[in-house]
C-alpha cells in the first residue's frame, strides 16, 4: 500500500479539515486547558470564558471524532462525564505551545501595526 501525500492546499484534502479544525480558536483553547488533565464539561465551560455550550459540545465532538480526545461517561448518579486528551491530543501540545509563545513574543509588534504606527 502506497502513502498518501495531504496536501493542505487542495481543498478536497482531508488535511484541510484537520487545519481548520486545530487552528480553530476553541480548539485551541480546549485543549490547552485538557494539558491540565481531565476536565468534566462544567469546568470546561467555566474555564473558556465566551464559548457558548453549544459550542463547546460541538467543539468537543469533533475533536472526539478525530481522536484528540476521550470521552468517559462514569455510571454514577448523578451521571459523570469526563474529558481528556488522548496521546494523540497530547501530540499537538508542543505545536500549541510554540504558537503561543510566538503570540505572546509578538503581540506588541502586532498591536503597533494595528494601530497604524510604523515598527522600527
């Protein structure tokens, strides 16, 4: 069996998806907050300050659908619900960290051109 080459910039490519889907904001968000460890979905909300619930079941399915994460429902009652990082989802840590170290480096240079100054 031959590999497959992704090519991100066809737009048929399934890699394409898999950017959209871990350079979105929530994304991101989400599993910065799961580095921590499991999360139930309360803590999740409180923690991401501005994402809807909607947003975040959608965010979280979807990155169960790719494998980023693991869902465990506990049988308790009431009933409990998990979320944590799969190896997978722990694979992308690093990555996450650098950009967030590249925006935290260059916000400032970010904001001047914002605001119309020249950068020297």
């Amino acid at each position: 069996m031959a590999l497959l080459e992704f090519d991100p910039y066809d737009r048929g490519c399934p890699s394409r998806q898999l950017l959209d889907r871990i350079g979105d904001r929530w994304t991101v968000l989400v599993i910065g907050i799961l580095e921590d460890g499991p999360h139930r979905f309360s803590q999740l909300s409180r923690r991401v300050e501005g994402i809807s619930q909607k947003m975040l079941t959608q965010t979280l399915r979807a990155l169960e659908a790719d494998g980023l994460v693991l869902r465990t429902a506990y049988p308790e009652i009431p009933p409990r619900v998990e979320y944590e990082l799969t190896a997978l989802g722990r694979s992308l840590l690093e990555p996450l960290h650098a950009l967030v170290s590249w925006a935290s480096e260059h916000m400032g240079e970010v904001e001047t051109f914002r605001e119309g100054a020249p950068v020297a």
